[in-house]
C-alpha cells in the first residue's frame, strides 16, 4: 500500500513565544519502522506528542488514514503510544493493567478478553501476566506498556525510547519483538540510542534544536572504508568524482571512508589501480547527523 497511514506536513508548535518544534514532515506507510533521532532537547517529546494527538499543533496537521488526527476521535484509534515513562498501574497485576487499557479503548466482554490474550502471547507475557507490576523486571515491565499499546491493534504504533533502561539481552530481545511487531502496521521509534536505530529502523529523521536538520534512507547509503596504498592524492577528491560515490573523506594513513549507492563491483577495477589493501564495512555515521547543527 503506497498511501501513508500517517503524515504529518508542517508541523509546528510555539508554546509562550518559544518555538518547540517547526517545519517536521513525516509519512509513514505500512510495514515502515522510522526512526526519530535526537539529543535531549532536540524536539522528539514535542513531535511525539503532536503524531500522537497529545498536543495540536500551532501550525500544519497531521493525518492518520487520510483524517485530521486533532479533529476526529476516530483518527485517533488508530494510534497505539509507548511514552518514555511506563504507564502502569504498580498497585495491579498485568492483566489488570491490560483490562483497564482495553476498556479506555472502548473493548468490553469477550472482545476486552480475546486482546487481552493475544498481546500476553505477543509479548511472552504468559508468566508474568499474575504478577503486580510493582514487581517486574524493568524489560518485563516495558512489554507490558508495549501490550498496552498494542491491545486495540492499531494500525501506527508510537515507541518513545523503548530500550532505554534496559540491559544489553533485553534491549535485543525487545528488539527482535519490535520488529515482528512491524508486519501490517508503521512504527515511530524515538531514541536516542544508535544500536535501536541502526538495526531496527531503514529510514531515520534527525531532530536537533527543534528542527530536522538530516532524513536518511538507511538502505540507499551504504559505507565502507577502505585503505589504498598507491592513491593518486591525498584527499578524497579522487574518489568522490567516481560514479555511485555519494561522499568520500580521508581518515590518513591511507583509509578512506565513502559513501556509495552502487555497487562495489563497479569500484574494483579503480581501486586495484590504486592498491587497494582493504575493504571493511562501515556502520552508517548516525553519530555525525545527530551532532549536526541546524543553520
């Protein structure tokens, strides 16, 4: 399906004269996990809240299957939110929590009790599902809110740092849960922790100052750096002026670091003229794009 199930065009939000967030544009489409990348204070709670219909807008709309999410309820059901702090009842078990999430989204009878089993199995709640939440492990705590969110299955689904906390295990397991919680519906993950991006999302949006200051396609680039031995110049003008190279920038002693849309095939036979001594793949610098400083 090529038509977004969300979007947001233009979006801005000035609260007391102080610009929190101007000119975001975001379409998420089914089957899509975007990330949403930024410091603290970059702006990220201030989007979240305006695609989740926490906040309006001052300016700009966002639509969630082609409705005003600000100006119809309807609109609304279709979102499913993690907020970064976990919003469970201590004082209930997980059942419980889930009852009273499922009932706010208007699930009653059978109906409440047949979401309320399936997102226990989703998220391997089966356990613990007893337990008072006062007394769950952090990651067990943080797939209960995910339930939550889950419950009325909705068709975008808002995670606000949901590794953050986490030990190392947990973050992937939580990881691997997230992305089969992708199939049929868009995912909105906000962090500020590169591993969440790198491996969960293909397109991330950089928030710095309360602005997006880069929006990559995580597939489109790929990087790797190599080590020449023979190259005709020092800097990497050489090597940005061959097809498919989207950047290139010397790191000394020889190595290079590119960017490149094509294929690595159509590189060899330029490289070996230059002594190429090795070739390594690179993570993609997202630590560049969130230090990056709007003008």
């Amino acid at each position: 399906m090529d038509t977004p199930l969300l979007e947001a065009t233009a979006l801005e939000r000035t609260d007391q004269g102080q610009t929190r967030l101007t000119d975001f544009n975001l379409r998420l489409k089914a089957a899509q996990i975007v990330g949403l990348l930024g410091v603290n204070g970059a702006g990220k709670s201030t989007a979240l809240a305006l695609l989740s219909g926490a906040l309006a807008p001052s300016h700009g709309e966002v639509r969630v299957l082609g409705e005003n999410l600000h100006a119809s309820a309807k609109a609304r059901r279709h979102i499913g939110l993690l907020p970064e702090r976990v919003p469970l009842y201590p004082q209930l078990s997980v059942t419980e929590n889930l009852d009273f999430a499922g009932r706010l989204r208007g699930l009653r009878g059978p109906a409440l009790a047949r979401a309320r089993n399936r997102v226990v199995r989703q998220l391997e709640l089966g356990t613990f599902q007893h337990r008072l939440c006062s007394r769950l492990s952090r990651g067990m705590a943080q797939r209960a809110a995910i339930a939550q969110a889950l419950i009325h299955e909705p068709a975008i689904l808002i995670l606000d740092e949901p590794t953050a906390g986490l030990d190392p295990a947990q973050a992937q397991e939580l990881r691997e849960l997230i992305l089969h919680m992708a199939a049929g519906r868009a995912i909105l993950l906000a962090s500020h922790i590169l591993d969440d991006i790198e491996q969960l999302c293909r397109r991330v949006i950089i928030l710095n100052q309360g602005r997006q200051v880069a929006e990559q396609d995580l597939d489109s680039v790929r990087s790797m750096r190599l080590q020449l031995s023979k190259p005709p110049q020092q800097d990497a003008d050489f090597l940005s002026e061959l097809p498919g190279i989207a950047q290139a920038r010397a790191q000394g002693n020889g190595w290079y670091r590119i960017e490149f849309t094509g294929t690595i095939e159509d590189l060899s036979p330029r490289l070996t003229d230059w002594g190429l001594q090795a070739l390594i793949p690179a993570r993609y610098d997202l630590q560049a794009l969130l230090t990056e400083r709007p003008e």
